[in-house]
C-alpha cells in the first residue's frame, strides 16, 4: 500500500473531509491519529478504520490551544514512533455580512464571530503544523497539508472565513520555504462546495444557485476530497511543495 509505514495526523476527524481522510490514508497503509472535539465522532471513525484493518488512535481536544496540539502529535510519536503527515482540516464558520444596515438598525459582525473562526482556522493550522515539524525535522521529511477554500477569494458573508483561509494560503506558502531544506513539503487543498454538515444547513434555493455555478454541476463527495489529502500524501508528490489545488468542480477556473 502507499503509505506502508507512515504515520497522519488529520485533525477535525470526527466528520465530514476529515473523517473521510483518515480512513482514505488508513486504507492506504497509514497508522492515524484522529483529532476533534467531537469524541462521539472520533470514536467511531477510529472504530471503523480498526474493523477496516487499519490502525487508530483518538486524541480528543482543540486545535487553539497549544497543549492540546502538542498533545495530539505526542500521541503519534509515543504510539508509533514518528509523524509523517498532517492534515490540517479543522475548521469552522460563523458567517454574517461585516455590516448591515435595515431599517434604521446596525448591525455588524461581532468579536466572537471574528475571532473564533480565525482562532480554528487559521491559528489552529498554526499551531498543528509548528508542533508537528519539530518531529518531521528530525526525521528530515514530511507532508503538510493545509486546508484552505474557494471562499479565499471572496465570499458574501464569509469576511472572517475568507481571511481565515487566505492566511491558510499564505501560511503554506511561507512554510514550504522555511522547511523545504529539511524534506517537509507544505501544500493546501482548496475545496469548492462539498457535501458536509457545515454545507447541509445550506438553504435550499441557495444551494441550487451555488451548483448551477459549478462546471461540474455537483457538489463534491468528502471521499473526492480525501483522495487529493492521499496524493499529496503520497511519493507521487514528492515534487509538489508551497501549492493550492482547487479541488471545486471547475468554479474558480475562470477566475
């Protein structure tokens, strides 16, 4: 298989892209650390990569918070001995217009809004891909991938979550400079609409203009997502390093 031997840490594992990852890497011959908050999730993707044949370990906690981190990359090291990719697929939204005005009122996007969504998205790849190059430098190789968004380059409502994946985006790209020399390739994945709880709540009328705006016509499956998290994972992109892929059914192609 693949990626016989390796060692992944996917965080926001307990649904969604997430949990598709890690069970595409465990099917691939990875060894995988789950990481959430949802524990009821996490228990049951580890469940069945294990009925799978496949090899998993829960560590519970959230990616703002640096001990938690360091916490979820000890639990690859102590267990398996080393960490060879991390997917960086926490992530969360809060979306409103930056100010709106109706009818006299003012209303405007709050602190919490703000900074909660910046605080997982962006400080929370951070803080994972820090904690998890210590390892990775020792062992002078690794796989980072981060998880950025269509919505980076602007979306209606989505001020917070468009900054939070645009830093994503810069992020990477100084990152895969910084540790090129140590055999660490960092890339993100720009996903377009995929069939997730986050999109679920989607209205319906809304959510039929968004695919009638997509080449492909469909949303994504997370299981299309996870494959690309695979490749990048894998030796067929060895050369691959400081890149987005948009992996969006085509809605950025004329951008």
């Amino acid at each position: 298989m693949r990626l016989t031997n390796r060692v992944a840490l996917v965080t926001g594992a307990g649904s969604g892209i997430g949990r598709a990852t890690a069970r595409r890497l465990a099917a691939d011959g990875a060894a995988v650390v789950v990481a959430d908050l949802d524990e009821v999730g996490l228990s049951a993707v580890a469940a069945e990569i294990s009925a799978a044949g496949g090899r998993a370990v829960v560590a519970a906690g959230s990616v703002t918070e640096r001990a938690a981190v360091q916490a979820m990359v000890d639990a690859a090291t102590s267990r398996f001995g080393r960490l060879d990719i991390l997917v960086n697929n926490a992530g969360i939204n809060r979306d409103g217009l930056v100010v709106r005005v109706k009818d006299g009122e003012v209303r405007a996007m709050g602190d919490e809004q703000w900074d909660s969504v910046l605080a997982v998205n962006l400080k929370g790849t951070f803080l994972c891909a820090q904690a998890a190059a210590v390892p990775m430098m020792a062992q002078r190789s690794g796989r980072i991938i981060n998880t950025a968004s269509v919505s980076a380059l602007g979306n209606i409502g989505q001020a917070n979550y468009a900054a939070s994946k645009a830093g994503v985006i810069g992020l990477t790209k100084t990152l895969a400079l910084e540790w090129a020399r140590f055999g660490i390739l960092v890339n993100a994945v720009a996903p377009g609409a995929v069939n997730t709880r986050m999109t679920a709540a989607i209205p319906d009328g809304i959510r039929s203009a968004l695919v009638e705006r997509i080449p492909l016509k469909r949303m994504a499956e997370p299981e299309e997502i996870a494959a690309v998290h695979a490749f990048l994972a894998g030796d067929d992109a060895g050369y691959l390093t400081g890149q987005v892929l948009w992996v969006d059914g085509g809605l950025t192609a004329g951008a």
